[in-house]
C-alpha cells in the first residue's frame, strides 16, 4: 500500500503540472472503487481552476474554486501524468483532462481507493491525528496519548486518530531504529524513548520522502519511477535474515494481522 512517503512523492510529481490549470473534462471510465466515485463530479469540476494540491496523512487533496478532490490511493493505486491518452491501460480508471495538455490519470488495480468530491472538509479527515513532521507531534504528546493504553506500540502508533502516515513499513523500521519491540504496551514505555521513537519516525519519513518512497510491489511516482527507499530498510521484509546491528537472526510475528519484524537482542 502506498503509505505517507509515496503519497507525499506522488504530491510533489503533480502539483507542478496541476496548480493554475483548468480542468477541460472529467472522464470515469471505472466509478466503483472503495467507495463510489462521487455523482455528477465530471459536470461538477468541468472547467474549474486547480489551486492547489496537498496531502493530509495518506489522501490526495486537489483544491478547486469551489471544493476540493478527495483521492486516495488505497492497496494499489497511483497517478500519472500522460499527454497522450493511447498510453491509458486496462486499470487506468479516472482522466482529468488539463488546460495545459496533460492528463492525470488515476490507476487502481484492486480499486480499493477513492475520488470524492466535497465542498467542505471531509468527514474521513475529521478525526485524524497530527501529522508525524508537523511540530505537532513529538515524544511528548505520544507519551501523553499512551498513557494506561494496553495496545502494542506498533498499533499504536500506526493508529490515524494517534498520528497519520506510519504506515506498517515505517513503523516496523521506527521501533528497530529505537530500541523497542512492537509488542510492547504502549502504556509501558517510558517518556525519554517516546522521544526517541518521535524523532526516528521523523527521520525515516523524511528519508523515505527524499528517495521517493518504497517500491515493494507496485507503487511508482507520477512519472512511472520507483522509490528507492526498500534499498534502507532494516528489518521489514528481512525475517530470518541477520540483523544489521547485531549479526543475530530477525524474528517475525503477527500484530493486528500485519507483519512485525524486529530483533530480540537490539529491541526490548
């Protein structure tokens, strides 16, 4: 799934080409994705302007005159710029089609993402946490938030209402960069390795975001390219492999039925 730093990536690839332009047309060739894209949205955004595009945790935000896009990129989804629409595949869903000649085309295998429309905030970002590189999220506040709370860590901070982004790639590499094994209660970890766990969960991202995310199966950048940032990884994906610390053989469980691999002798 493409987690915060593909997102971000793919935010970075497109807004250039979006910002300033008209939309011309709107085609869905595909609306039932997670949810059913929004009615009537081709007539909606027919002939508006693109302000701008952000990200809020995993979604995609292109802001028009009027409301804003919603767009999500679910298990397998990704957007691409295209100027020529014989290139379209079978799985390329949605086209936005620019005043400036290009397309953004919206491509979703599994179809478990979604493109809504709202002319307010939505009500999918209502309850999300702060965002892991804002100055808003620190030690402190995960401290505080985990107080009495008897989920494993790794649930912890992966949970959206906690902190948006840290995605199971990240948050497996967070917890071996800090010392801390995923399993552990989150209610039983001290305040001075919640601020450690901050900062390494800021580091990782910014990395992740400056070698254009991770390639595992399938995610590309708008331009088609890989991420880069598998190359960095420690323990996800490396069970029974030798630990980069410690030499000593990687263990992996099962939290929430996702996979957790950390080291026993450099994580406690």
């Amino acid at each position: 799934m493409p987690e915060l730093p593909e997102v971000e990536t793919t935010v970075a690839g497109i807004k250039p080409y979006l910002i300033d332009t008209m939309i011309e047309r709107l085609v869905i060739r595909q609306p039932q994705l997670r949810w059913p894209v929004t009615q009537g949205i081709e007539d909606t955004a027919k002939g508006l302007k693109i302000e701008n595009v952000s990200r809020r945790a995993k979604y995609i935000l292109i802001s028009l005159t009027t409301g804003s896009f919603l767009i999500h990129l679910g298990m397998s989804g990704s957007l691409r710029l295209i100027t020529n629409t014989d290139l379209l595949k079978k799985h390329d869903h949605i086209q936005m089609h620019l005043s400036n000649g290009h397309v953004l085309t919206f491509h979703d295998p599994r179809r478990f993402g979604c493109w809504l429309w709202s002319k307010y905030d939505h009500a999918l970002l209502e309850k999300l946490g702060p965002e892991p590189l804002s100055s808003n999220f620190s030690g402190e506040y995960l401290w505080n938030k985990a107080r009495k709370r008897k989920a494993p860590v790794k649930s912890f901070i992966m949970d959206s209402r906690i902190v948006v982004g840290v995605g199971n790639i990240y948050a497996n590499e967070a917890l071996f960069e800090s010392g801390i094994k995923p399993q552990r209660r989150a209610g039983k970890i001290s305040f001075k390795r919640y601020e450690v766990l901050a900062e390494n969960i800021k580091v990782i991202l910014s990395s992740a975001i400056e070698q254009g995310g991770t390639t595992l199966r399938d995610f590309t950048n708008s331009k088609g390219e890989p991420g880069y940032f598998e190359q960095s990884l420690s323990v996800y994906g490396r069970a029974g492999k030798a630990c980069v610390k410690c030499n000593q053989p990687l263990k992996e469980i099962r939290l929430a039925q996702r996979s957790s691999v950390f080291c026993r002798s450099c994580q406690s």
